[in-house]
C-alpha cells in the first residue's frame, strides 16, 4: 500500500506503510479505500487519520453506523478492531474483504448531502462548485447550511463529486483535484472533466461514466482504456 497524504478542510489522512498491521496488504488498501470514500464524504470527520490501527477502525465503523450507512459494519469490521493488531487466517481474510466491498458498494450508494456540502466546498469552493452542480450560489448555500433540501438530482451530482474526489485523493492535493477537473485529458478527446461533463449532467450520463472512469485510475480501481 503506497504512503497516503491527503487533506480536506474536515480532516487529514497520512498513513505510512510502516505503520500498515498484519493483516495483509490487500486488506490494508481496500480498508485504506473505505476510509478515503469516507473522509471525502464528510462522514467520518474529527482528528486526523495517522494509522491503519482498532482505533481507527471502531472509529469508522461508528461514523458508517451513525449515518445509517453498513448497519452491520461495526460486525465487518470486528476482525480488524482486535488490539494488538494480528495476523488473521485466510477464511477470515475473505469474509473480511467481502464485508469492505459491501461497506464501499453501501457508500457508493448513499448521498448524504448534509456532510459533503462541507467536504466538497472545502475542496472546490463555492464559485466552481456552482459551475460543477449547476446550482445558483444563493441556492447552493441554502442546501448547504439546511435551510432548504438538497434535490435528490443535485444530492446525486454532489455525492458523484466526493466519488470523484476520493479517487483522485491520493495522487493530489485540493489544488490538484481543482487543476485535474481544468485540464484537457486526451481520453476525454482533449475536453477537460468539466468539459465533457457540460450543463445539467447526471451521474449515468455517459459523460460523467468517462470522467469517472479516468479518475478511477488514479486510485486504481481499474485500468486505463488504451
């Protein structure tokens, strides 16, 4: 697992490979994963995030259960919650990875506006983020702060965009993730992200598929398309 060192306004993420425990690499990336849908969701916030260690995971699996995400992550996440952390057998090792997947599939599906409007504002700011959502500034700071609802098509754009995001976390600063939306890619046929995105896009225009798609590499998800 290479080195993580990411910051957004809610909380900071540095995770060195030596301080990854015994469970086996695999399990150390895909938890290390969960942790970053997590932070750039805004669901798991407070002190930063220094060890892959019980803390940490009982830590998570509070913040998933707290925001209705993975009712039984906290069963999940048992075998990783053992302190001192030990190496765990391979049936264990399976299940456990089984759970993460279900835990990021559970992720992937859960908009929660009311924690990523701070995440991603922190990230983008307001005056690109109305660009990015296609939402008025006076209507983006009402759904930030509450005062109205966050439509489910803008919910849905949004919470995309912390996808997005945690993919692109650990291969760039805010800056960065700024610059990568800016910059023409030549698999977007030398469009940049925002580009090819456009006006009014939804998460399963094929659009934003390509977009997703690119920034998947990053976190290697998936490799890139020739």
């Amino acid at each position: 697992v290479a080195s993580l060192d990411y910051h957004w306004n809610m909380i900071e993420v540095r995770i060195s490979p030596d301080s990854l425990p015994p469970w086996g690499a695999a399990l150390g990336a895909t938890l290390a994963a969960l942790l970053t849908r997590s932070v750039a969701m805004g669901v798991l916030a407070g002190k930063p995030v220094t060890r892959l260690d019980a803390a940490v995971v009982k830590r998570l699996a509070a913040a998933l259960q707290r925001h209705g995400i993975g009712a039984n992550a906290g069963l999940i996440l048992a075998p990783l919650a053992v302190e001192p952390a030990r190496a765990i057998d391979d049936a264990t090792q399976r299940c456990v990875a089984d759970g993460l997947d279900r835990l990021s599939e559970a992720l992937e599906a859960s908009a929660t506006p009311s924690t990523e409007w701070p995440s991603m504002r922190g990230v983008f700011g307001d005056e690109v983020l109305v660009e990015l959502l296609g939402v008025g500034a006076s209507s983006l700071r009402r759904y930030a702060s509450g005062e109205r609802a966050t439509p489910d098509e803008v919910a849905a754009r949004l919470h995309w965009l912390a996808m997005v995001v945690a993919d692109l976390a650990g291969a760039y600063n805010d800056f960065g993730i700024r610059r990568w939306f800016e910059r023409p890619r030549s698999q977007l046929d030398g469009k940049s992200p925002r580009q090819t995105l456009g006006a009014a896009w939804t998460p399963e225009d094929a659009a934003a598929a390509r977009v997703r798609a690119l920034a998947a590499v990053l976190s290697g998800a998936q490799p890139l398309a020739a």
